[in-house]
C-alpha cells in the first residue's frame, strides 16, 4: 500500500491514511485521544483517581482508585459510551470496563 498522498490532499485526510496504515501508531493515537477527552470532559477530581484508563479492542478499561468512584461510574456506563460516541469519531466503544 502506498501512504504517499496525493499534493493538494487536505492534512486531516493524509494523517488518517497515516494512522490506518500504521497500527502501532493508530493504537497509540487512540489512547492518548481517549485520555485526553477523559481528562477535559470528566474534570480534575474524577481524572485525579483515575490509575489508568486504555482502549482496546472496542472496550474501555478504566482503572479508579477510590471504591465509591468506581461504583458511581459503574452505574454511569452508557453514558460514558455516549460521551465517547458524541467527542471522537472512528472509535466504537462497546463496553466499558471499571476496575
């Protein structure tokens, strides 16, 4: 496969066939993508009991330090789908994973 775009080809379009032709730097994009809408839509409080939070294989695993966050969040699943769906396009989450 050539990833040599065309000149005149908008930028957004030559980084998505960048990614799609890289998966390692696809899979890494993606979890930086989904960190940083975790931090700007979820806040400073929520973000600073979050131990990690990835993607993979269209399921979102999020790691909380404190108990009653983590069951708050339990109960709050498809809204964070939704939020997801509504913030980055070309990821589908279909589970949502809280450890």
């Amino acid at each position: 496969m050539n990833i040599v775009p065309k000149r005149d080809a908008p930028i957004e379009k030559v980084l998505q066939d960048y990614l799609n032709a890289n998966k390692r730097i696809r899979k890494g994009y993606v979890n930086a993508l989904i960190k940083k809408v975790w931090k700007e839509k979820m806040g400073e409080t929520i973000s600073s009991y979050t131990r990690s939070i990835y993607y993979k294989e269209g399921k979102l695993y999020i790691s909380i330090s404190s108990s009653s966050l983590r069951m708050e969040l339990a109960y709050s699943k498809t809204k964070i789908i939704d939020l997801y769906k509504e913030e980055v396009s070309g990821i589908i989450i279909n589970e949502v994973i809280i450890r």
